[in-house]
C-alpha cells in the first residue's frame, strides 16, 4: 500500500475526494473543498481518513 503524501488527490468513503494537507503515522488530513459539490454536501472542510482507507487518485 502506497502513502499519500502532501498534494495528492485522494478518494475514500462514498466516493469523497480531497488534497491531503498533512500526512500522520496513521492517517492523512484531507482538504475536501476539492469537490465540486462540496457546498451542497454541507461537509465539514477537513477530515482524517486512516492509510487504508483511501486510494491516491493523483500526485
């Protein structure tokens, strides 16, 4: 399993995507204003997705 790295596009649960803002021991936080419909979902702007959670969509 590849870790995302500061940059990356990554994509998690329910087809969210987001720019990973700072990589953890474990987890990544992720910016998801990436998304078009982000004002429609009503998310909150960051979220933490745990190393096995996601796949990177691009670097």
């Amino acid at each position: 399993m590849k870790i995302a790295e500061v940059g990356n596009v990554i994509e998690f649960k329910g087809g969210y995507k987001g720019i990973v803002e700072k990589v953890n021991e474990n987890s990544v936080i992720v910016d998801l204003t990436y998304m078009e419909n982000f004002q429609e979902l009503e998310l909150e702007r960051k979220t933490v997705v745990n190393h096995k959670n996601y796949k990177i969509i691009s670097e």
